[in-house]
C-alpha cells in the first residue's frame, strides 16, 4: 500500500481504509460510491442488445454530475460511465470506449442514442429494472452481498463440479465458474454436517462476490481488468478451515496496476470467520472494537512492533535488509509499519503473515518465509521475548 506514516489515528484509518480495498476489491473495480438509495437501476436495449445500466448523481450539494455504468447482457463487462444532467436530459461517456449516450427522462423510463466512437448511431431504450426478488436465476448464497446491478449482472450463471482433493481425513471439490473461469473448493467430508453446512454457504457467498469483482473490474481492452484471481493454500485442519485469495487487476480508474491477497480463516467448531486477533493477539487487555480508533492504536503500537520482535527470533537473518543493495531497494522487514495490516491465513505450519510496502518497494510484499508456528498462536503474549520460549 502506498501510504506514509502521519498521524496515528488518520493515519490507521487511511490504512485500513486502503487494506479493505485490496482485500475485498470491489471499491477498485466499482465505479460508483458507496451503496445508496439513490441509484437508479434500467434493463432495456442499445440497438438490438440487452443491456442492464445503473445511475447515480454525485452527492454534492448543487452538483448535475453523473456516475454509472453498463453491461451487456452477452457479455456482463462493467462499462463505467460518467456525465452531467441538464434538467431531463442526460449526456454521458464512456472513458474506455469513447462511446457517448444522450438520455432523456421519457415517464420512469429513459430513451436516447448512443453514438460510438466511429460515429455509429443507435437507439437507447431503457426501464427501471423489474426484479423477481432473492435468489433469481442462480445467484443465492451471497446474494445479500450484492446490488440490485450485480445480481442482475450474475444471473443464470451457475457453478460446474471440478476434481476433488484429498486433505488427510478430509475432502474438498473444486467448483468453477465458466465465463470467468473463477473456482473456489467446498467441503464434502471430514467436518460435523452443520460445520459443512456453514462454512459451505460462507465459501459459495465469497465465490460469488469474487465472480462479481472479476465482470466489474472493468479492463482498458475492453477484456476483464482482473488478470489473476484465484483461491490459493486451502488448508482444512482439525480446527480451523483457512485459503488465501490472490488477485492481480489493472481496473479502469485505479491509478497503476496493484495485487493483493486476502485470507479467509474459519473455526471449524462453530463455523464462525475469525478474525487476525481470534489467532494472535498481542494486547494487555480486552480485544478493542474493530474500526476504533483503540484498534489502529494497537495495531500500530503493539501489534506491529510485537511481530516484529517475534519474527526477528524466529528468522533473524530474513529480517536484516540487505546492506549491498541501494536503500530503496531494500525489504526493511523490521520496519514495524510493514505488518500493522498484514494479509493473513493459516498453513499446515502456522499462521502466516504478509507485509506490505510503499509502492516503490511492492516486490518486498508478503515474504515466503514469515509464518508464526503453530505453539505460538495459544498465548496472549505481554511480551515479545515470549515468542523464544
């Protein structure tokens, strides 16, 4: 992440702010703001295609701008839009098509032309979207994850059953997505029938959502901008369900290409998500609330120096940077600010822990090597000397 230290509580929320874009992707790939009840949803036609378009107005007082965006129902690519509205009528663009839409409000409905980049002409006729409410035509677990815009855009897609694969006592099946190619595993045996019925449903709602991601994350090509995303390291122990997410994207409307992994970690005895503090926490005191400013406090006071401290016992020549290489080059690990909001998930040897660093210094992100064994996951440390013993 490319972040420099300010102060400490902007600072963590800037931070974290920045972690929940790479971990969820969604804000990268979405053009529009945070959810409200102002967009609007149309289904309707440009020339002969269905197309599905959601509108929203920028919340700025006095404001006529407009952000959106489109699909095609063949195709299902986000198409992002932006414009302005002059009384009913609406003028809009596409940055990476260089198509242009005038729109005008004809009863609840719109009607216009889109004009292509090469000056091609074609009717606009469009409605406010009719749902048939939840679960309609494939999409269901995770649907309550989703917008109005997004169901619509995964409907009728469905998941196709892949090889299975055996963990120990335990087996798991790989399911795919076809159009986006998108797998992630469900669990078929070695866990009490609710704990594979809650974590199932907690896997097909992250399947989803990251199928999702992959038709929104809009491409400069006019291809898919998610270049890689995909389940990595499923681990299925007798305590815990962990896997990590590995994606690559380039969406219209991010600054540079980025990467990012995020972790997703389940008890395998109530079924529950954990969180980085179920599996390690470094405090004096009771687990402060997550997004409190007590939190980043932790995290940035405790928690990072801590690992720090514990990593440098355990793989002390790993964490001195390099003296031979300019200084800009160089993998500071025992820079506590590189672990405050680490990526996270568990292995068959402990729980590991990716770094992070400024832009310049991306190749140093998320180490091999940094994996706190498993003995030393069942204390609540005060101290880091702990970690020698």
């Amino acid at each position: 992440m490319n972040l420099n230290r300010f102060g400490p509580v902007s600072e963590w929320l800037a931070r974290l702010h920045a972690f929940a874009i790479v971990a969820s992707l969604v804000l990268l790939a979405a053009p529009l703001s945070a959810a409200s009840d102002e967009r609007q949803v149309y289904a309707g036609t440009v020339g002969a295609a269905r197309v599905v378009m959601e509108l929203e107005r920028v919340r700025e007082a006095g404001s006529d701008d407009l952000t959106g965006r489109y699909f095609y129902r063949k195709y299902r690519l986000d198409i992002g839009l932006h414009g302005k509205q002059a009384g009913d009528v609406m003028t809009l663009e596409s940055r990476t098509t260089g198509d242009r839409m005038t729109l005008r409000k004809t009863g609840a409905g719109l009607s216009g032309v889109l004009t292509t980049k090469d000056a091609r002409r074609v009717a606009v006729r469009l409605s406010p979207l009719i749902t048939d409410g939840p679960g309609k035509r494939g999409v269901q677990a995770g649907s309550d994850d989703l917008s109005r815009y997004e169901r619509e855009q995964l409907a009728d897609l469905g998941f196709v059953a892949g090889k299975l694969v055996k963990a120990g006592p335990r087996t798991a099946r790989e399911w795919r997505e076809p159009v986006s190619g998108i797998a992630l595993f469900r669990i078929e045996s070695g866990y009490s029938e609710p704990m594979l019925a809650t974590i199932n449903a907690a896997l097909e709602r992250h399947h989803w959502q990251q199928v999702s991601q992959w038709f929104t994350c809009e491409g400069y090509d006019g291809a898919p901008g998610m270049e890689i995303s995909e389940a990595r390291a499923p681990y299925l122990g007798d305590d815990h369900v962990s896997y990590a997410w590995f994606a690559n994207w380039s969406c219209a409307g991010t600054a540079h290409p980025d990467f990012g992994t995020q972790g997703h970690t389940f008890d395998a005895h109530t079924g529950r998500e954990l969180t980085l503090e179920d599996m390690l926490y470094l405090g004096d005191g009771p687990i402060p609330e997550a997004d409190s400013s007590e939190f980043y406090r932790y995290r940035s006071e405790v928690f990072a120096p801590r690992i720090v401290a514990i990593l440098g016992r355990l793989y002390p020549a790993e964490m001195k940077p390099d003296d031979g290489e300019p200084a800009e080059d160089r993998c500071d690990y025992a820079d506590p600010s590189v672990w405050d909001f680490p990526s996270w998930y568990l292995t068959p040897d402990g729980l590991y822990l990716g770094a992070y660093f400024a832009r310049v210094q991306r190749p140093c992100d998320e180490p091999d090597w940094s994996v706190i064994p498993w003995h030393n996951l069942t204390w609540r440390k005060r101290a880091p000397s702990a970690a020698n013993h």
